[in-house]
C-alpha cells in the first residue's frame, strides 16, 4: 500500500466516523488525532530500524503538538480514529487491530516494571470511549465496547460491552448477561464490518443494583410495619 493511499485512506477515516468534519482542508490542518498518528508511522519507522532516540524524539515533539502519546514501538492497525485524543496513551508494546477508535483521555498502559509484553492488544472494531483505562498484558477481543470511566484489568471476550471500576462485561452480542444465559436457543450473529459507535447506549449495573436494593428495603419495611401492627393489636387485647 502506498504512502499516498494510506493518508487518503486515513482520511477518509475521519469523515466516516465523525460528522463534525466538514472539508479536507479542516481535517488536514485541525485533527491532532490525525496529525499523532501520522507522526506514529514516521516514529515507527525509525524504531524497526533501531534508531530509538529519534522515534522517541519524534514522538515526544507529536505528544506535545496534539496531547497524544503513541510510543513508536507500538503496533497499530489500519483504521485508526482518535477522535479529540487529548490525554491519551498508547504504550510500547500495546498492539491495535483493524477500525479502532479511541476517545479522549484513554490509556493503553501497563501494570508495573515487568519486561516483555506488557501492554494490552486490542482486536478490530473496537472501541474504547472517554476516560478508560486498559492495563496489563490480555487481549480485548473483535468489536468489544469499553465504557466510559472504566478499568479494565482483564481480557474481554468479543462483542463485550465493558463497564465499571473495576471492569467486568455487561453485555454480550447485544444482549444483558444475565439476560444471555437464560436462552436457550442461541443464534450465530454475523460479523459487521462498520464501527459501532454508539457508546453511550450502556447499561448501568450500579444503578439496577440499587433499586434492587431500594425495592427489597421497601419490601423488609412493609414486613416489619405488618409485624408491629399486629403486635399493637394483641398488646391492647
């Protein structure tokens, strides 16, 4: 694929997944997403050819420039979108698949000092919205969804939707959990080949686990009244 393809292709990336962007010109000069990973590309060049202070200086100057850090050594597929990007971190051996999106403030990151792998790898059509945090060395598989605001410490299966702090899967092909082991009958879902980008559309595990609790104090209060009223009625007898 030549040079010339690629930045069109990049692109072209923009205007399907942000319909803020109005011409070429306003993409070319105004998308820092765009500018950090085309400064990745140049880095990484440099890094396969060992030429480690000069991927790292190039880098440096495009974190500085756009609010992206994108170490050189990391391995990016095509498809990439940064949409703002401010804040976000995509460590050395972090690798990214196919038509992934990443929202400001996202971190890519590790756990600690080990050596070796270290970062995680994120599948295709995955998307990981404002705020997440992505830490160790485990694979976010083919279209999964990070909440916003999440942590995530372990490996996430495909087509999961991901929520909390710290993480844990909500959502599986679409539907709840819980929802998910109840059927009985399980019907193959065909992969798509566009980004879902609807993630706001998130359940919240929190908020159904407090009008739980809410209901079943309700129901404890109702009992207990029940008990005293009949202990009133047999005191005045």
């Amino acid at each position: 694929m030549s040079i010339f393809h690629t930045l069109k292709k990049d692109i072209r990336i923009v205007f399907e997944r942000d319909p803020a962007a109005k011409n070429v010109v306003e993409v070319l000069l105004c998308y820092p997403g765009l500018h950090a990973i085309w400064a990745y590309r140049l880095a990484h060049i440099f890094y396969k050819h060992r030429q480690f202070v000069i991927a790292r200086l190039i880098s440096h100057i495009a974190r500085f420039l756009t609010g992206i850090e994108i170490h050189p050594g990391a391995k990016i597929g095509p498809g990439l979108f940064i949409d703002h990007g401010s804040g976000i971190v995509i460590g050395e051996t972090a690798e990214l698949g196919k038509n992934v999106t990443l929202y400001q403030g996202v971190t890519l990151g590790g756990t600690g000092k080990e050596k070796g792998k270290r970062h995680p790898t994120l599948g295709d059509n995955v998307v990981v919205s404002c705020g997440a945090k992505v830490l160790g060395s485990f694979r976010v598989g083919n279209h999964a969804k990070i909440g916003a605001g999440s942590v995530v410490l372990k490996e996430v299966p495909d087509y999961a939707t991901v929520v909390g702090i710290p993480g844990r899967v909500v959502m599986m092909k679409g539907n709840r959990v819980n929802q998910a082991k109840k059927n009985v009958v399980k019907t193959e879902i065909q992969e798509e080949c566009d980004v879902d980008l609807a993630h706001n559309k998130l359940p919240d595990p929190e908020l159904e686990m407090i009008k739980k609790l809410t209901a079943r104090l309700d129901e404890l209060e109702k009992k207990l009244s029940n008990i005293e009223g009949k202990d009133a009625n047999v005191s005045s007898l």
